[in-house]
C-alpha cells in the first residue's frame, strides 16, 4: 500500500465524515419543510371558505344597494356638514392645546420656584440641626478631657 492509496482513504475517510456531519441538519431541514408545507396545506383549506363567504357578502350588497335608493345629494350635504364640524373641532382642539402649553409655562416656572425654596430650607434646617448636634457632642468630649486631666492630676 502506497502513500496515494493512504492519502485516498483518508480523503475518503474526511469526505465520509463531512457527510455524516451534514446529514443531522439536513434532516432537521427536512421536518421544518414538513411544518411549512402543513401550515400552507391548513391556510389553502380555510382560505376557500372565507373567500366564498366573502363572495356571497359582497353579492348580497349589490343587491341590497340595487334595490335601495339614494339621495346623494341629501349625501353629499350631510357630508359637508360633517367636514364643517370636523374642521371646526379641529380648530378647538388646537386652541385647546395652545392654552394648555401657556397655563403650564406659567404656572410651571413659580412652582419650581417654590419647590427649590423649600428643599434649599429643609436643607439649611438640617444642616444647622446637624451643626448643634455636633456642637454639643465637641463641648461633651472637651468636658470628659478636661475631668479626666484632672483626676489624673
């Protein structure tokens, strides 16, 4: 056995194993066309029916709008009655939201103005709160010092 016939086996042997590799999700690809084909298959069942149904509606409105008659100039003025409405809320809705923003800026600056008042105050307050607490603490230590430096003496 020559060095040829090695090198052909073991070509033989990679390609043997690349297959095998190869197959798992081959075979996995598989099932998911499985899935896809059943899930179109269930589609094309319940899409026939719909559309005969829908067939069916649209017939039945043509014979329903051939047999009624309308007005469409009494249509056409009731529209313009409601593009005339529409408009004019339109315009409320604007002024409304105008307002809105100008009783907010107003009223939003004094507010922060206040609000930054009182947290500056409650600050202060426990600052100067904190300042007598450590206060009395020095005077309480410098006290205890001084009692014992002279019962030491």
């Amino acid at each position: 056995m020559g060095a040829g016939e090695i090198a052909g086996l073991i070509a033989a042997g990679a390609f043997l194993m690349l297959v095998v590799v190869l197959a798992v999700p081959i075979l996995k690809l598989r099932h998911t066309v499985d899935a896809a084909t059943q899930a179109i298959n269930d589609l094309n069942d319940r899409t026939g029916p719909l559309l005969g149904g829908v067939t069916e509606t649209v017939q039945n409105v043509n014979v329903v709008l051939g047999q009624t008659q309308v007005s469409l100039d009494g249509l056409n003025v009731q529209l313009a009655k409601i593009d005339t409405m529409t408009e004019h809320a339109q315009n409320v809705t604007a002024n409304v939201a105008n307002l809105t923003t100008v009783v907010s800026a107003a009223a939003a600056n004094p507010l922060v103005k206040v609000a930054s008042f009182g947290y500056g105050l409650r600050k202060a307050a426990a600052a100067r709160r904190n300042a007598e607490d450590e206060r009395d603490v020095r005077a309480t230590l410098k006290q205890r010092r001084k009692a014992a430096r002279a019962a030491g003496k």
